[in-house]
C-alpha cells in the first residue's frame, strides 16, 4: 500500500508572483523603468509584443487580490519588489510612494493572516544600473546591498522570509548568455562574471541583513535534476557538466566557498579564477534555501552543442505549453539530493507549477484545468515523500497565483492557479486553485483521497 502523504503541522502552504510578472504601472508614482520595461518594449524581443505595462494590474488591484489570497486559504504569499519602483535611479534616492505600495501590500497580507515572503531580486534591474553595467560591474554588489537594508529598514519583522535573488542561473544563461531574457546580452564571457557578482551581492545582501535584520534570509535557485541517457561514459560526463552549470554552480559557492570543477571546462578560456576573499563572502551562513522545481533533464553528450556540449533527450511523457516534461519523481530526488550534499538545509519550495493551455475567457466563471491539478496533485505527494525520507521541506509555494507575464512568452503560457482575462482583469479561480484551498484546509490529507 502506497504511504500514506503527510505534512507537518506547521507547513507552509502559498502561492508566487514576481513584481514585473503582475503589477503593471511600471513607471507610476515616480518608479523608475527596469532592464525588463527596455528589453519588453524593444521590438523582436517578446511574444507577440506583449509587455508588462499592464500584466495583471496587481499594482492598483493588489486589494482585491489579498481577498483572492485568503479565499484560497493561502497562509504565505511570495512576492517580489521592484528594485526601480523603491530607487528609481537604483541607488541613493528613495522613491516613498514605491516603498509605500509594498508597505501598504504587507499590513494587508498581515491583516489577512497572510504571511510576506519577499524576493529582493527577481530579474528586473533597475535601467539606470544597466547603463553604469549592471551585473558586469563589481560596484552591482555594494548597490545591491544598499537596496538591500531600504528594505529591511522599511520591513524587516513584518516580514521575516527574505530571499536575496530569484534564479541567479536564469539571469546568467537568459539575459546574458543566449539572451532570450533581458537584458539580452548574448557573450560566453560575461556570463561566468554575471553569475559571480549576482553571487557576491547575495553575500553582501546577506552580511547587511545580518547587521540588523532579526529573521529569516536565503536565496532561492531553480533546480533541476539530470539523467543519463545511456549508461556511457560520454553520458556521464555531460550530466556531470549540465548539473554543475545549472544546479550547482551557485549552491557549492553558497555552501562551500567554491565553483564546481566542470565550470572550468564549460567556460575554458572565458572563466575567470577568482579571488578567495570574494567567496568567503559568498559563503554566508543563510536560514533556508528557496527551491524552484518545474521539471528534469535527460541528458546525452553532443560535441556541438554551446557551451555545456549536451542536449537533452525528449521522453515519452507529457510535456506542458513550455516543452517542459512533467516528472515529479524528479522533485524527490533533487530534494534528497540537496539533503544529501548540502547538510539538509531547511527548504522551501518556492515555486512548483505547470503552463497549459487555458482559454482567455473562463466561461461562465468555471475554468476545468484538468492536467493543472494532476500536475499539482503529483508534484505535492513527491514532496510528502522527500519530507517521508527526512528532508526539511518547511513549505510550498505554487507558482503562479495568476497567469501572468511569462517574460519573453508574454500572456502565452498561462501558470495560474487563478485565470486571468486579461481584456477585463476579471479573476476565476481555477480548479487547481479550488483543489489547493482543500490541500490547504486540510493540510495535505486531500491528496489521500484517490478522487480527491
Ligand atoms: C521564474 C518565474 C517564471 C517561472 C516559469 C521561474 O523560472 O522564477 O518568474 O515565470 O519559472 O517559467
């Protein structure tokens, strides 16, 4: 008989968002544009020429959508704050009006038994830092920082889950590697810089929090496990790449102070050796770590491909709108794997969720989202397993709360456990979303039931 799923009492249950995804107004009340606002509105580089001027409206509808949170039953919500809507320049003047939003998000959350949970960085660079570099420039650490203690000045005990950075690995491959992200740089020999000065500024960010902040900070990483596709040595040796560069290429230098061999090879001439001093920095002892899990990769080696010489091998298997293969297997493992290699930190999942295809306009407010909720289903008992086998996974966040702005997908991919028409800004819960409130109610017992 199958174990039976279980979460401890105290767990964690939310839904994600991040500011540029869904609050639209990116410029009101004095904000200043961020790499994401040029990169959106630079033609060729967005899905059908979508941008986040609008998204979901959450900056004037951010009421109604903490009413949303506690119909749901949410007892978290993560978020992230615009670093350009607080310092319009990115650094020294503080815009209060945009400090004034989250601050105002926050007491309601609060109010509603809601508890923040706040992302500092989740990709959108305030421009005017961009012009002076941005993550290329060894300054971005010190600026960070800064931006850093505005927000633990303003926050900090109303909030107590900080996180410094989303998916550092996403900043580096996407915006500065392959460029389909802003800000759209395509150069092997930025990338490893990119990923060590995103890496000193959540040192410095954490060195700040902990000169006056009282609670929580960590950092939250998409992970993502890899398979061998065949049993050979060239196999191997490409899983063995692809896992440094995207899974452990930020965590060995949070918890151990160094880089992953293999990124000498990915990198050759292009990697810099850097000083020690820099990662003592970035080993800073952090409270828990943020996991993002959306899917795993088969791996085989292939000579041409730029720079991890691997691709992946499709399966036989269902795949969301974003070619993604649904494993849920691959959460288990890559949350034992975290326990096994880095000391089973307490873990968060700070994102798990499927795109499919949902129609624009849910029809007579019902909107059926049938593989959503196995994907959910599936995906929460493979974490009730890690948690089975000791892992110290204190929560769950779904992402996403709305369809929202997939980035350089635009409204195209739709993650929502709430649907969005984004012609009216009306919201329906989704049956996801009502299957999540009874996971919440019931604090995962659901999930036993086989029709549940
Ligand atoms: C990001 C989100 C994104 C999601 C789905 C993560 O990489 O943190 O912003 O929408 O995955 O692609």
């Amino acid at each position: 008989m199958a174990q039976r799923v279980q979460f401890p009492a105290d767990f964690l249950w939310g839904a994600a968002t991040s500011a540029y995804q869904i609050e639209g107004s990116p410029l009101a009340d004095g904000a200043g544009p961020s790499i994401w606002q040029r990169f959106a509105h630079t033609p060729g580089m967005m899905h059908n020429d979508d941008h986040g001027d609008v998204a979901c409206d959450h900056y004037r509808l951010w009421k109604s959508d903490v009413a949303l949170m506690k119909q749901l039953g949410l007892k978290a919500y993560r978020f992230s704050i615009s670093w350009s809507r607080v310092l319009p320049e990115g650094k020294g003047r503080i815009n209060a009006a945009g400090l004034g939003f989250y601050d105002r998000l926050v007491d309601a959350l609060l109010e509603n038994g809601i508890e923040p949970l706040v992302t500092l960085f989740h990709w959108d660079l305030p421009a005017a830092l961009d012009d002076r570099g941005g993550w290329l420039n060894p300054d971005i650490a010190s600026w960070f920082a800064d931006y850093a203690q505005v927000m633990y000045k303003a926050l900090d005990g109303r909030v107590k889950k900080w996180a410094t950075l989303n998916e550092p690995w996403v900043v580096t491959d996407g915006g500065y590697l392959h460029g389909a992200l802003a800000p759209g740089h395509r150069s092997r020999f930025e990338a490893p810089i990119v990923s060590h000065q995103l890496l000193r500024a959540h040192g410095t960010a954490v060195q700040a929090y902990r000169a006056t902040g009282k609670h929580q900070i960590g950092i939250v990483v998409n992970l993502e496990p890899k398979y061998p596709a065949s049993q050979s040595q060239e196999d191997a040796a490409a899983v063995k790449r692809a896992d440094a560069y995207m899974n452990r290429q930020y965590l060995d230098p949070v918890y151990f102070g160094s880089y992953p061999e293999e990124l000498r090879e990915i990198f050759a001439e292009a990697w810099p050796e850097w000083p020690a001093a820099d990662l003592e920095l970035i080993k800073q002892p952090i409270d828990y770590l943020g996991v993002n899990y959306y899917t795993r990769n088969v791996t085989k080696h292939h000579a041409h491909n730029y720079p991890l010489k691997a691709a992946s091998v499709k399966q036989h298997a269902t795949y969301s709108e974003t070619g993604w293969e649904v494993f849920p297997q691959g959460l288990t493992d890559i949350l034992l794997w975290v326990k096994q290699r880095y000391g089973n930190p307490p873990v968060y999942i700070t994102e798990n969720g499927a795109a499919f295809y949902d129609p624009p306009v849910a029809e007579g407010g019902v909107l059926d989202d049938p593989l959503r909720v196995i994907y959910q289903k599936k995906h929460l008992v493979a974490v009730a397993n890690a948690i089975a086998q000791g892992c110290d996974v204190r929560g769950y966040m779904a992402w996403s709360l709305l369809d929202n702005l997939e980035w350089s997908h635009g409204f195209s991919k739709r993650f929502g456990i709430v649907h969005v028409d984004f012609a009216t800004q009306q919201r329906t819960i989704k049956a996801s979303g009502k299957h999540y409130a009874k996971v919440i109610a019931t604090n995962g017992a659901i999930l036993n039931e086989r029709a549940g």
